[in-house]
C-alpha cells in the first residue's frame, strides 16, 4: 500500500493522521466488500471521516449479526453429536 | 465470453473466500464437539457464550497469526472461554456468575456506544472559514479513527496505516463469520422444521 502523502497538509507526524491517498485506497476496497457504501458521487473527494464512519457502522453491524446469529443457534445447536443430521452435511461440506 | 478484469479479480476474492469459509467452518465445528463433550449441561446463555466465543476464535485462528487483529481476538475470545472452563469445572456452580459478569464485560467492551453525528463545538479564536472546515475536518477524522481503533481487536496500538490494513482484512474475516454461520443457522432451522 502506497504510503506516499502527497496530499498531506499539515505538519503533523507521519502516523498522526490518514493520508489522503489511504483513504482513497481504503474506500475503493470498501467499495468492493460492501457494494451498498453511498457513492453517489463518484470522485475520489469522499471525505475521510465518511469512509471511517461508514466502516465503523459495517463492523458494528456485523458484530450484531454474530451476535444474533449466535442467540439463533444456540436453541438450534444443543449437540454436535456423530448422528445428527447436521453433523453429516457438515461433514461433507467440510471434506469436499 | 471475455472477462473484464474486475470479473476476473471477483472470481479471485470469491474462491479464497469460499476456502476462508471451510476452513473456519472446521475450526469452528471441531471445537464446539470439545467444548459441547467436556461441558454437557449448559444453560442457554452459557451456550450462547460458547457458540460465540468459539466462532470468534475459530474465525482469528484461521489467519495464522498473520495479522494482529487476530491476535488480539483470540487472546480476549480465549480468556472468555477460559473463564467459562474453570467455572464449569468447579462443583460450586454459582461461582459461574463473576465470570459471566466478566466475560460479558469484555463483550461488552468490544462494543462501543454509537458515536452521534455532532457539530464539532469551535472554542478558539475565529478564524477564517476555510481553515476552520479544515481543522473540523481533522478532528473528526481522528474522533472516528479512535472509533475504529475501538471496534478493531488489538487496535489501540495500531498506527493508522496498519489500521486500515487490519481494517480490511477483519472486515472481510467477519464478512465470512456471518455467511457461515447464517448459513449453519438457516440450515438447521429447515432440518428442524421436517
């Protein structure tokens, strides 16, 4: 990943803040894992604070996700045992 | 047919992420039979802990000790289950109650409160407007990058260019979790219909 800061405009250190360059490089990826980011506007100007916003909100919603899913499966999974019927298409899943 | 070359780096991302989803799959199934055959009378949430606990787990392991997310995920999602082992272990079974506390504490932790859209208050010398935008530009940048160092495993001492890097890949990762588990969900749910 480039670590060029062509745009940089302050003075601060070089970890103190992203770069331009690594937003772009950041929302361009995002765009590829969550198709749904608001890109109306389609230049690279999307603000910094979006994408991070934007991707705060992804990984909080996924967590919920796990979260949920896991209260589902906990009425669903009371046994992994050898006999039950998940046990042998996961089985086959895994193996293939 | 020709494949444009986005197409062809889909297919690319689609195949490791079909292998990511089987390998965490195992992991995730191989513990569960050793958790479930050690520990057979469980309550509903201790079950709960579990099934996540152990997703979480299985979902770092499978990265190798690549990145330092998943690091940081196994070390907090082991303690977790650690706690939950001792408990078990022990004859007094209200003793369980600390580490639920503690446990959901460190859940809990994971999660952060929602950070509100506000008007960044200016409490200095006016300025000129567009250097104002600028530094209210800046401050919330650094605001939500603290964010997104709380929401990622082992963020807090990330430099902002690791961050995004491990950003991306715990993201994906957890993009895996969700379809696989989703996945077993629906499944089970259809053969416990019949």
């Amino acid at each position: 990943m480039s670590s060029r800061r062509s745009r940089q405009s302050s003075s601060l250190g070089p970890s103190s803040r992203i770069s331009d360059d690594q937003i772009a490089d950041l929302l361009s990826k995002l765009r590829q894992l969550l198709p749904e980011i608001h890109d109306n506007r389609r230049s690279s100007k999307v603000s910094a604070s979006k994408v991070l916003q934007e991707t705060c909100n992804y990984i909080r919603s996924l967590h919920r996700e796990v979260d949920d899913l896991s209260q589902r499966l906990t009425q669903l999974l009371t046994t992994i045992d050898a006999d039950s019927p998940e046990a042998a298409i996961i089985r086959s899943l895994i193996l293939q | 047919m020709t494949f444009s070359p986005s197409h062809r780096v889909d297919l690319k991302r689609m195949a490791s992420k079909a292998s990511l989803k089987q390998k965490f799959l195992k992991k995730w199934m191989e513990d569960l039979r050793t958790y479930g055959s050690s520990n057979p009378f469980t309550t509903v949430s201790e079950r709960k802990r579990i099934i996540k606990l152990s997703a979480d787990i299985a979902m770092a392991s499978i990265q190798e000790g690549a990145t330092k997310w998943s690091r940081a995920l196994i070390e907090n999602a082991s303690q977790g289950m650690d706690t939950f082992k001792k408990s078990a272990m022990s004859d007094d079974r209200g003793a369980r109650l600390p580490s639920a506390a503690s446990v959901a504490k460190m859940i809990a932790s994971k999660k952060i409160s929602k950070s509100r859209r506000r008007r960044t208050r200016i409490c200095k010398p006016p300025r000129p407007k567009r250097l104002q935008a600028r530094s209210i530009a800046k401050r919330l940048v650094k605001k939500r990058t603290q964010v997104l160092k709380n929401l990622v495993p082992g963020g807090e001492s990330m430099d902002d260019a690791s961050l995004i890097k491990e950003t991306l890949d715990y993201i994906m990762s957890l993009q895996v979790q969700v379809d696989v588990m989703r996945s077993l969900a629906c499944m089970s749910e259809h053969l416990h219909r019949k």
